[in-house]
C-alpha cells in the first residue's frame, strides 16, 4: 500500500514567518563579511574565471543532485524532481554557514521527510549518496596517484589514499553485511526503537540491491 503523503500546505503566518528568519538569517550572515573588502576582490577579479568558475559549480552540483535523485528513485519514494532539488540546494546553502558538511545533509533528511515521509529511507539515500560520492573520490585519487606520483614528493599521500579506500571499504561492509550490522546494532539494545530504526536503514540500503535475504 502506497504511503500517505504528508499535506504539505503552510498557513500565510508560516510564510511570513520563514521570510523574517530567511531574512533575519541573511542579515546575520553578511554582517560577518566585509563587503568593503569582498567588493574590491570581486572588482580585482577576472569576470571570465567568475562566470567559468559559477558554471562549473553549478553543473558539478548538478551532478551531485542528479546522483542523489537516482537513490531516491531506486528506493521507490514518492518524491518530485522539484522536491529533491529543492532540498538539496538548501542543503547546499546551510553547508555555508552551519559548524559541519553534514549539518546540510541533515536539512535535506529533515526537509524532505516532511514531504514524503519515510525517513529512514531519505535517510539511507543520504547515505549512499555520501558513501558513492566517497567511494568515487578514492578512486578517482587512487588513480591519479598511479599515475603522476612521481610529481608528489611527499610520500604520505599514498598512505592517506590508502587510509580513504580501506575506510571505504570498512564502511560498505557494515552496510551491506547484514550479520556484521546487527552485531554492530547490539550497542543500542537497551534502545529498542533506536535499533529498530537502524535496522530499517540497513534493509532500505541492503535490500535495494539485493544484499539481504528474507526469511
């Protein structure tokens, strides 16, 4: 049976609301740069590499969403392309100013289950998308070291890489590993709905493909 989705509709004193704190929020933000100083960057600045470095930006995000998108999709959530880019933008915009990379990830989780519902599978789309975005920095590493490292003196980066690839892979394996992932989720045994919701998780990602058995 199809989940409900949640009404999404917001009262006029909603609306107001987050335009004061939107606004409320921008003011903070800028009161923290010296726009005297920025502003005579910018002046200084190559408008070519400004345009060719906005473009990049934007179609590498685009990317990132578009990645993201397929993970919601597999996982059958009832979610619209505006939807997700919406939130993932937003994302992007908190990444700006909250303490950690991750504080955006937990807006878009937060953000979207308010639309579809279903958050331990938004939240293992996260995942993936985090993990696959990861796994391809590594690989992508990996391979640039292979061949140009004969440029890089410094030999700790080999080491570093291969730190990021067994990470990797440690990562991957509890996640997809169901007996591994329950003996992991013993921790929270004294926690019942916090292991039930871990375990969810897990079988959002590891049944998607095919990982986990039933029965």
């Amino acid at each position: 049976m199809a989940s409900k989705i949640p009404d999404t509709k917001k009262s006029p004193l909603s609306l107001i609301v987050r335009i004061i704190l939107s606004f409320g929020l921008l003011v903070w933000i800028f009161s923290k740069i010296d726009m005297a100083h920025t502003w005579s960057v910018i002046r200084g600045a190559n408008l070519g590499y400004l345009i060719w470095g906005f473009f990049i930006f934007f179609f590498l995000n685009l990317i990132v969403l578009l990645r993201w998108y397929v993970f919601i999709r597999a996982m059958s959530l009832p979610a619209s392309f505006r939807d997700v880019a919406k939130w993932f933008f937003i994302g992007i915009f908190c990444n700006l100013f909250l303490p950690s990379a991750v504080g955006g990830d937990v807006v878009k989780i937060i953000g979207l289950s308010k639309v579809v519902g279903q958050k331990p599978k938004i939240f293992a789309s996260v995942v993936l998308d985090r993990l696959s975005g990861f796994a391809g920095i590594v690989i992508i590493a990996s391979v640039m070291y292979i061949v140009g490292n004969r440029y890089i003196p410094d030999r700790s980066v080999g080491g570093s890489i291969i730190i990021m690839a067994i990470a990797s892979l440690l990562i991957s394996s509890v996640l997809f590993s169901h007996g591994i992932y329950s003996f992991c989720c013993r921790i929270f045994d004294r926690w019942p709905s916090v292991k039930e919701t871990l375990m969810k998780i897990h079988y959002d990602i590891a049944l998607m493909k095919g990982k986990v058995k039933e029965g």
